[in-house]
C-alpha cells in the first residue's frame, strides 16, 4: 500500500522501492522520518513528544505565522514559531500516485483555541509533501480567508541527518547578509562553506543560490526553494543541546543539522482572499 494511515500518522511508502518512504504525524504535519532506500535522511530526537502535548523536536516541523518570537504585533501573542507545529492537522488525501503526494490541511478550527484566541485571523493552510525516488518535495499553500489583512512568516524547519557534523560544509550561502543570533551582529557571509565548531543559529536573507550540504568532501543533500528567500542554519552544540529536555541523546547535536527554509527576513502581507505559495525540494544525493 503506498499510502497508509492510522489515527495519529500517515506513511507513504515508493511501490518501486518499500524501503523509500516519509512517515508525517498528524499534530503539527511534522515530518517524522524520510527513508531513501532504507537510509535515513532527517533527525529525530530520542526525546522527542509525540503525544501532542509539545512540538516534535525533530524531522520537518512546519514555523506559521511567525518565525522566533515576535515582540510587536499581531503574532506578538503567540508561542516560539507559531502555531502550525502545535496543531493536529487534517489528512486531505491522496492527489498523485507519480510522483505519490499527499495533502494535509489546517484551519482555525484545527489550532488550540488559547492559540486561536492570540492570534484571531480566518486562514487556511494546505500542505502538499511528495515523495520520488530520491526527493522529498514539501509545498505550502497560505489561503487569507478572512476579511482583514494579515501578516505572516513561514518555515520549513528541517533536521538533517549527517554521519559528523564536523565534516559538514554548507554552501550556496557567500555574499549573503546574515543575522546571527549567537554573536547578536549582522555581517556578510565571507566563507566560501559554513561549518559549524560551536552553537550556530543565524538567519541568511536572501539566498540567491541553490544550498548544498555535503559531509566529509560528498554532496550529501541538494535543496531548492521557490518562493522561500531565507536559509536559516542551527546547530545547537553542547550547552543549549543540554537546556533542551526533549533533545536527545544530549550529544546528538554532532548527527544533526537544521537547514530551513523559510520566509522570515520579512513579513508577507495577505488580504482578503489572496493566497501564496512556495516550495521546497530536497535531492538526497548519498
Ligand atoms: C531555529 C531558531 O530555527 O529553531 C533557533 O533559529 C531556535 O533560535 C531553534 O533555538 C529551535 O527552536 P525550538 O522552539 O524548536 O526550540
């Protein structure tokens, strides 16, 4: 069966090859584990709460409205990233068999009504993942169907699996103006590859490249965006690894890498009745 759901997942499955396959919970549409001929691409911790008390610390959680915490605003009331991670998400179906996607769906209805109450705007979010052979594609579709304007960001928060994340190189990124969050400085990305020795969390605006990760000299996983101009990079090394509860092993950090897409720099501005999309398409190389 290349598609197969239970009350809390759904798992599309390659009839070409049963060992390539996404697993995706319903609370938060969260990515739970990408399958490439029986290698696992992303990273889910030990730790991770999957009862959906929590977001999931781990494969794809989905960032909307907001990015970070905001402290003005409309979304000024709401959690770290949003609420999209925090929401049971409705299964829309199958709507290809080649390449095999699926869609899932998210309205106010669906959002905790204490999130709901913050942030008091009619939406509708429809998510499309799409599985190939060695892709993994996930689109967004942002719906205002309320009758004021609203403003929001989106991310596709991704934790990469990689053997040692001192052999990992991030490129695609040079020239581009950068907001790093550990340093708290503003700069131009000078190096040709980003590597990570210490706690990473910068936000690179507006990417014009294709971004490469590679681990120990190999392309390892090729992503390309559409629509989505921000590439933030996260790792947290030892000590914030250790104040996250639901991260584990504690020194997972060395088999993980956060490369997220998103639209984040800025602010996208929906009215009534307008809509938005972007994509994301990540080649798995190794
Ligand atoms: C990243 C942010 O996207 O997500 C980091 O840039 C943040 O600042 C990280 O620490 C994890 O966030 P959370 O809310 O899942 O712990």
């Amino acid at each position: 069966m290349p598609i197969e759901q239970t009350d809390k997942e759904v798992i599309l499955t390659l009839p070409s090859d049963p060992s390539t396959s996404v697993k995706v919970l319903l609370h938060g549409a969260n990515i739970l584990s990408w399958t490439v001929a029986g290698n696992e691409k992303l990273w889910l911790s030990e730790g991770a709460i999957l009862n959906g008390s929590k977001a999931v610390r781990g494969g794809v959680p989905l960032v909307f409205p907001v990015f970070g915490k905001s402290s003005s605003g409309p979304t000024s009331t709401l959690p770290q990233h949003g609420f999209a991670r925090l929401s049971t998400w409705e299964f829309l179906g199958q709507v290809s068999a080649s390449p095999l996607t699926v869609q899932f769906g998210l309205g106010p209805e669906n959002v905790p009504e204490v999130l709901r109450k913050a942030w008091d705007f009619d939406f509708t979010l429809i998510y499309t993942i799409s599985l190939g052979a060695d892709t993994l594609e996930t689109a967004m579709r942002v719906e205002n169907t309320s009758s004021v304007d609203w403003d929001f960001q989106i991310l596709f928060h991704t934790y990469f699996h990689i053997p040692d994340i001192q052999q990992v190189e991030v490129k695609g990124l040079t020239g581009t103006n950068v907001k790093d969050k550990v340093s708290k400085s503003d700069y131009s990305e000078s190096n040709t590859a980003v590597t990570v020795a210490s706690e990473v969390d910068r936000v690179y605006e507006n990417v014009d490249d294709d971004v490469l990760i590679t681990s120990a000299g190999k392309a390892r996983f090729q992503i390309y965006r559409k629509n989505l101009a921000d590439v933030v990079v996260w790792n947290p090394w030892v000590n914030a690894s250790k104040n996250m509860g639901d991260f584990r092993p504690e020194d997972g950090y060395k088999s993980m890498i956060c490369v997220e897409a998103g639209s984040v720099s800025g602010w996208t501005t929906l009215s009534p009745g307008q809509t938005w999309e972007c994509s994301e398409k990540v080649k798995s190389l190794l």
